[in-house]
C-alpha cells in the first residue's frame, strides 16, 4: 500500500523541478510555443472570419437566386394554366357548363386550395371545389380583381383570409376575354399560405440551427416565415433593418447586419418579379463561422499534443547542457563552506569560464573587503554604543536595521522590532503623516524631519524628534540607507502648550482672557466675510459685585467669580467661546449662532447667574448680569464695531436697571431692544 505522504512528496519535488533553470526553460519554451500558437490560431480566426463571410455571402446569394428563380417558375407555371383554363372556357357562359369545365380540371387542386371564375361584373359564376350559392359572395370590390379589371394582365394578390376556411392564402388571377376580346371576368386559383404546395419545399432548405428563409410581398406582408406566428405580419415590426427596407422597393443583393431575430448575421434579398415578392434569406455569423471555429478548435488540440510530446525532448537536451551548472553550483557551495579556496571549472563553453574567471576575482576582493569592514563595523559599533543621542539605521526597503542601546532605553523597545511594529506605536493622529512622509523620504533620497508622538509599550506617549539623512559613498554617489537621531522633547513640548495656554486663559477662572478671545472674535469675524455665517456677541458685568469684595474682601470676591464662570461654561454651547475681560467683565462668542438663539441663551444666563449667591458673616451675596447682545453685520468693517454695540447695549442695560439684556443691532426692527 502506497504511504499516503508520497504523493505530496512528488507534488513538492515537482515544484522543485520546475523552480530550477532547467525546468524554467523548459515552461518559458512551452508557453512560448503556446503563445505563438495562440496568435497565429488568433490571426487565422480574424482574417479567416472575413473570408468565411464573403464565401457564405456568396452561397446566400446563390441559394437566394435560386429559391427566387424557383417561385417565379411555379408562378408562371400557375398562371400559364390558369390561362389556358381562360381560353378553353372563352365561349362559355352558362354558370352549369362552367362548374363542369372547372370539374374536368380538378387536377388543378394539386396546385391550388380553390379555383374560381367570375363574369365581367365580379360575381363568381362557378368555383371547385364547389361553394353553395348562398355562400358565393362578390368580389367586385376586391384588390386583385379591380387590378385584372384595369390591367388585363395576370396578377398575384395581397395575402388574405379566406371567408370559408379562415386560412391565409394568396390568388393568381388571369382575365377572360369574350369572343371580341373585352373583358369577361377572371379565373383565379386560391394557395394556402399554410399547407399550399408553393412554400412546403422551402422547409427541406433550411440551412440548419441559426439559417432561414422568410418570403414576403413588396408591401411587407409576410408570406413565409418559419414561425408560423408571424405569417400575415408586417416584416417592419419584426426588425428595423435598412437592407430590408431597400429591399421592399426592389434592391436585390447581400448583407452583413441586424437579422429579424435582432442578432446580427448575414443576409441575401431576391426579388420575385412575377409575384411581385421578396426572397430573404438569413443566417447568423455565429453558423456562418462554425466550420472555422471547429477547425480552429482541432489546430489547437494537434498543437497542444505537440508541446506535450516535445517537453520530454526539451527536459533532456536542456539537462545535457546545464549539467556544467551544477558543477559549478557545487563548487561554489565549497568555496562558501570555506573547503575550496577557489572554483575550479573544467568546461569548453566560454561562458561558463568566464563565470567561474570572474567569480574567483570577486571572490578574493571579498576577503580583503571584509577583513576592513569587520575592523570598521566594531569601531563603529562601539562609537554607537556609547553615545548618549538615540540613533537608528535603515535600509532604502524602510526597514529599521539597527537602534543603539540609548534609542531602545527612550523606546522602550526591544532589539527585534521590526519598522511595521514601530509604526504600529506612533500616536494614531500621527501614524498616517507620518508614514507618508517616511515613504516619500525612501523614494526620493531626502531628509526626514518630523516631531511625532510616540505610545511605548508600557503606556507613557513621548514626543519625539526624527532627523535623518541619507548616508552617501564618496565614490560614485551611491546611498547605502538612511542614518537618523531621536530625542525626547516630551518636557520642551509640555512646557511650550503650557505657555500657550496660560497666554491665552485668565488663570483665576480658566476662562479665555482678553487676548485668547479677541482672537477667536477676529477667527469668527473672518468666516463671517468670507462665508455670511452668523455669530452672535454678549459682553456683560456684574451688578452688586462691589460690595461683596468691600465687606468680603478679595477673596469673596474671587469665589463669585469662579462660581459665576463655572455656571456661564455651563450654560452656553460646547462650541461656544467664554472669556473673563477683566475684573467683573465678561464676553460670549456664540459661532454659527443666530440673534434669537443668542437672545435665549443670553436669557438663562442672567436667569442662571441670579441664583448664586457667596455667604459672608452670616450675610448672603448675589448678583446680577447686565448683558449687551449684537451680531455681525454687512457694514461692519472690523470686530471693534460689533463689541462698542454690545458695550453700548450692556451699558443701556444697566442704566434701564439691572439684571437686563439689551440687543443692540442697527436697522433690525424685528428683534426687541429690550428684554426684562
């Protein structure tokens, strides 16, 4: 019983095989082969489609000819009959004698469903098989016998439902002459268009799947067709065609386009002059060019079965060629193993002497090179060790080869990271700069500078600052990879956002002082110009607020005054901006914010800051807002107009008697000056 691992065995020796150079040639000349197979069978196919189109145009117009000239003989053979009939019964009149003559001719009825004959006037005088008297209706208004009428020639009629079988059927009509040549009537001989011997040959001349023949009248009336469905319709409604359109008014030829089916093939039209009909042949491409597609289809086998059959040659030639290479693979392996001192090729071939020449050359600078490198490496690595700066090396691939002990210690790190982890613990709102630009420095050979913020593993984010360059040889401008430092600025950046912020904050309250708010208004101002969003403005003080820091004293006073911030950042928008001016004043920016929104939050401000109140002695303090509210306005031309209206307003709120908002907007009669 075979072990079941021995086919994986084969499986992976197979694989082995077709990675060595032995096997590489013999796949590339395999698919070479295939691939100029494939093209000439494609170039065959495209120049062999056009010439299968022209023969089967050729064939479609032939067959065409000949189902045309086929249908114009079996008319005139009908209407030569018919004819004959009209003269032989020239001097009869009597209905009787008529019925009998027609009775002697039943041998007609092979040809036709029903013959009839008329007087001059249009009445059916006799008909066989014979039709009850009753039943017999004029056809003195019909279109094939008004034409016989007028013409005195033989016609062939639209197609028509036939009153007693209700089968669509056509009529060849010939005229009756009397003895001095008028007219007498006509004889004419009614074809079932669904069992009449004119088109039942035509269904032993389908071509096969996709090919058919349809025969219809210069007026578009179907005929023919091989869904039975169709007869009696319009042939437009099948297809909009415009070679069928050409043919209705008497071209005759062939074409490539739209079939009555919508599929695109090729068509032949031949017109039936004696019927006035149309002959239209059709076939699709896809039948057209089956024959060439099967012959392409055996090429490709016959030349798939010749690589399978050369590949074994192909193994074998190749292998007597490249078993020099394996000597040469051996001997290599030796010189790596240090068991040779050089390769010591015995080959005729030039090349591979030449190899073996040029390996040895190297071979020996490599000794002497690595020699130095080894003194310089340890010199190198010992100057790295003992720098206090964090320092990294890498490759122009982006991997980070090498991090002295310093840079590990900030890292906190271990020597094995690879650059996709230390990506990894860069601070997520820095990673994807500062990825980009580390990919940018790699593929243009230029400096990477950034200051990023870096997550160690044990949980403390550091802020970093990364410099490095590209390292170059002094002969022959090559780079070897990117040489960089890291220092830890965490405490330079703590104490630089620590300035910023005490810059711009009032530090009794931690509310904005006037400078961080002027420039928030001048922020909001700008976006106002630039875009029309409206922001609003309240600056209010405290009324009463002496008092507490006269008999409380300053720190009272203080007290209220944190409190009072705490309630404003409470009540207004996250993203609004609250700021403590100086002393008792107090500002809100409200962005985005419309006066009746801004009337209402100004509102529960003063409602909210009257409930506070600081206890001092056993007496209890409150105060209340005076507040001023504005918005920006088209004629404003900087933020000093929109805060002397909101001064003025808290201004005429105080004087109105405290505890007040008052919106000051010019030429603004829908908003109430005044709010208690």
């Amino acid at each position: 019983m075979t072990p079941p691992w021995q086919p994986l065995k084969r499986w992976i020796k197979a694989g082995r095989t077709v990675h060595s150079l032995r096997g590489r040639l013999v796949v590339g000349l395999a698919f070479t082969w295939l691939a100029i197979v494939a093209l000439v069978l494609a170039m065959t196919w495209y120049l062999g489609k056009s010439m299968v189109n022209d023969t089967s145009l050729s064939y479609l117009r032939y067959e065409t000819a000949m189902l045309a000239d086929e249908l114009s003989h079996e008319i005139r053979s009908r209407t030569r009959t018919l004819s004959h009939v009209a003269d032989i019964t020239q001097a009869v009149h009597d209905p009787e004698a008529l019925q009998r003559r027609l009775r002697h001719n039943d041998a007609l009825l092979e040809w036709f469903e029903r013959l009839v004959i008329t007087d001059a006037q249009g009445d059916i005088a006799a008909s066989w098989p014979k039709i009850d008297r009753k039943s017999m209706a004029s056809v003195e208004n019909r279109e094939f016998f008004r034409m016989i009428q007028g013409t005195g020639y033989p016609h062939v009629s639209e197609p028509f439902v036939g009153r007693a079988s209700r089968v669509p059927m056509v009529l060849i009509g010939v005229p009756r002459r009397d003895a001095n040549g008028d007219f007498a009537g006509m004889i004419g001989g009614a074809m079932s268009l669904q069992s009449g011997g004119l088109f039942a040959r035509l269904a032993s001349k389908q071509a096969g799947d996709g090919s058919y023949v349809t025969i219809f009248t210069a007026s578009g009336k179907v005929l023919y067709h091989p869904d039975r469905d169709e007869l009696m319709t319009d042939i437009r409604s099948l297809t909009h065609n415009a070679n069928l359109e050409s043919a209705l008014i008497g071209w005759e030829g062939t074409a490539v386009g739209e079939l009555l089916d919508g599929q695109k093939g090729l068509q032949s039209y031949k017109q039936v002059w004696p019927a006035n009909w149309i002959v239209g042949q059709f076939t699709t491409q896809e039948q057209a060019q089956a024959p060439l597609a099967e012959f392409i289809k055996r090429l490709w086998w016959i030349w798939a079965l010749m690589v399978l059959w050369m590949l074994p040659l192909l193994w074998w030639v190749l292998g007597s060629m490249l078993q020099t290479l394996r000597h040469l693979e051996i001997q290599i392996g030796e010189v790596g193993r240090e068991r040779r001192a050089q390769i010591d090729l015995t080959s005729d071939v030039d090349e591979f002497q030449s190899i073996a020449s040029t390996f040895n050359h190297v071979e020996a600078q490599r000794k002497t090179l690595l020699n130095s490198l080894q003194e310089r490496e340890a010199f190198l690595n010992a100057m790295l060790d003992a720098t206090p700066q964090g320092m990294f090396v890498a490759n122009f691939d982006g991997e980070i080869t090498y991090m002295n002990p310093t840079l590990l210690d900030i890292l906190g790190v271990s020597t094995t990271i690879t650059t996709t982890c230390w990506l990894g613990y860069v601070h997520p709102d820095d990673h994807d700069g500062t990825a980009d630009m580390w990919r940018h420095s790699l593929a243009s050979h230029s400096e990477f500078v950034r200051q990023l913020r870096f997550i160690r593993p044990d949980g403390n984010t550091l802020w970093l600052e990364v410099h490095a360059r590209v390292v170059m040889l002094s002969r022959g401008g090559q780079s070897l990879g990117l040489v960089g430092t890291m220092k830890d600025i965490t405490q330079r950046r703590e104490q630089e956002a620590l300035a910023r912020w005490e810059a711009e904050h009032d530090p009794l309250t931690g509310l904005l002082n006037r400078r961080g708010f002027e420039r928030r208004l001048d922020e909001a101002f700008a976006e106002y110009k630039k875009t029309s969003t409206p922001s609003a403005l309240l600056l209010f003080d405290l009324d009463h607020f002496k008092p507490i820091n006269d008999e409380g004293g300053h720190a009272l006073g203080d007290e209220m005054l944190r409190r009072i911030a705490q309630i404003v950042a409470w009540e207004v928008r996250r993203s609004d901006h609250v700021a403590r001016q100086g002393g008792d004043e107090f500002a809100v920016l409200l962005p985005s914010c419309t006066l009746p929104q801004a009337r209402n939050i100004a509102d529960s401000l003063r409602i909210a800051v009257s409930n506070i109140a600081v206890t001092h002695q056993g007496k209890e303090y409150c105060v209340t807002l005076s507040i001023g509210v504005t918005s920006f306005i088209d004629s404003d031309q900087d933020v000093a107009a929109a805060l002397s209206r909101a001064d003025a307003a808290s201004y005429e709120a105080k004087l109105n008697g405290r505890n007040a908002l008052v919106v000051n907007v010019p030429d603004d009669d829908d908003v109430p000056a005044l709010f208690d």
